[in-house]
C-alpha cells in the first residue's frame, strides 16, 4: 500500500467527517475492528465484532461534530509503513480548523489499514496526543 493510496483513502476519510457522515465513515471501516482512546488518566479501547455497532459508533460521533461549533478537518500523513501489498500502518496528525483558521482541536492517530474486496479500511486505530479547548468524548 503507497502513501499515495493512503493519503487518497484518508481524504475520503476526511470529506466524509467534514459531511458529519456516520455511514460514509463506517463504510471506510472493517468489520470487525477496534479504536483505542484516551479516557481520563487511562486508555479505553471500544472493540465492534460486528457491522452494525460500529456504524452506531460513527454516526453518534458524526452528530457529536455536527452540534458544534463550524469548523473543517484536515490532515497530514506523518509517517507510513507499507505491511505488504494489502497492509500498512500510518501515523497521521488531524487538525480541526473553524472559519478563519483559529485551530479548534488537533490529534494524532495511528491506524492499521488492510485493503480488501471493497477498498482500503481501517481495521485498528489509537488516538493520541488530543489538544482542544474541550475534549470531545467518544460514543
């Protein structure tokens, strides 16, 4: 897997958050899968064996973002490692940025991509690093 096709993937990826499109983001994720998060002083992990959970998970969040303030997404691939053909990992740093340009909240996530029949999906990924004025917590 390139870094172009992840940069390719994550700007679907991207463009389906800045929708607040919970389906279109689900549908860029395997199933089964697993995200690991920040919770207080510890780390939380939410692990969905099937579909229909996780797609639950990502439009909550989606509605989390739409009841925000404006802002857009973006996001710089920092560092890629191709696993084979079909896997790679990519560490990347996102960036939530309101109408002029005041940065609202930005994160790095590290995520394990396999490619299979549909496409490129995320089947893992850790949140970390999170500066915001106000964490945002996770459905």
């Amino acid at each position: 897997m390139s870094r172009l096709e992840i940069a390719e993937f994550f700007g679907s990826y991207r463009d389906a958050f800045n929708r607040f499109d919970g389906d279109a983001v689900a549908d860029l994720w395997h199933s089964p899968s697993a995200i690991w998060h920040t919770v207080g002083q510890g780390v939380g992990v939410t692990a969905w064996a099937e579909d229909a959970r996780m797609r639950d998970n990502h439009r909550a969040l989606c509605e989390i973002y739409a009841k925000r303030p404006p802002h857009l997404w973006s996001f710089d691939v920092i560092e890629h490692s191709a696993m084979g053909e079909d896997q790679a990992f990519a560490k990347l740093k996102w960036t939530a940025t309101q109408p002029g340009g005041a940065v609202a909240q930005h994160f790095h996530t590290g995520y394990l991509l396999i490619r299979t029949s549909m496409g490129i999906r995320v089947a893992h990924c850790m949140q970390y690093e999170e500066r915001s004025e106000k964490r945002i917590e996770r459905p």
